[in-house]
C-alpha cells in the first residue's frame, strides 16, 4: 500500500529547488576550474590538463542535465500534490499526472 501525504509534497519541492540551486551554482563555479592551465611545457604536465579537460566534456554536460531533471521534479511536486488532495476529497481513485513533463 503506498501512503502518500500530500501535504508534505510541497515542502519537498521546495527542498529539492534548494538542492538544484546549490547543485546548479557548484557545476558553474568548477566547470570554470576543471581544466587546469598546465604548470609546464613537458608532456606530463601538458597531458593532464588535456585529459582532465576530456573528463570535463562529458561530466558536465551530464551533471547539468540531472540537476534540469531535478529542477523539472520539483516544479511538478505541488500541481501533483493538488491533484492528489482533490482526488483524494472526491474520493477517486485517479490522480492526474505529471509525468509527461519529464522527457525521458
């Protein structure tokens, strides 16, 4: 049996718009920073600013789109939460959804 309290589903959207902001606000700060300026002139040296710049290109890219997944839950979170407190009053069964906002 799924126990849902409807009420508590806009307090977790807020939370989780908290997290996407700091979440959001670290990628922006470090993607800046993850490629660092070689030291040197020697293949060593040259090698790991390219490689982690290689690294960089496919996590951030990643990253930023789960933290726009996150963002995209937790602005459906309350219009969810209405529908299931109205549905729930009528005494139906069906709640709307709102899952045919997340792209998969």
């Amino acid at each position: 049996m799924l126990d849902i309290n409807p009420e508590h589903l806009p307090i977790i959207s807020a939370q989780l718009g908290i997290t996407q902001a700091s979440l959001a606000a670290v990628i922006g700060t470090s993607a800046s920073r993850s490629a660092p300026v070689p030291c040197a002139i020697d293949p060593v040296s040259t090698s790991v600013g390219e490689m982690m710049l290689s690294f960089a290109q496919d996590f951030y890219p990643q990253t930023a789109n789960g933290s726009a997944r996150l963002a995209e839950g937790s602005e459906v979170l309350v219009p969810v939460s209405a529908s299931y407190m109205a549905g729930d009053t009528t005494g139906g069964v069906d709640v709307g959804c709102a899952g045919a906002v997340l792209n998969a």
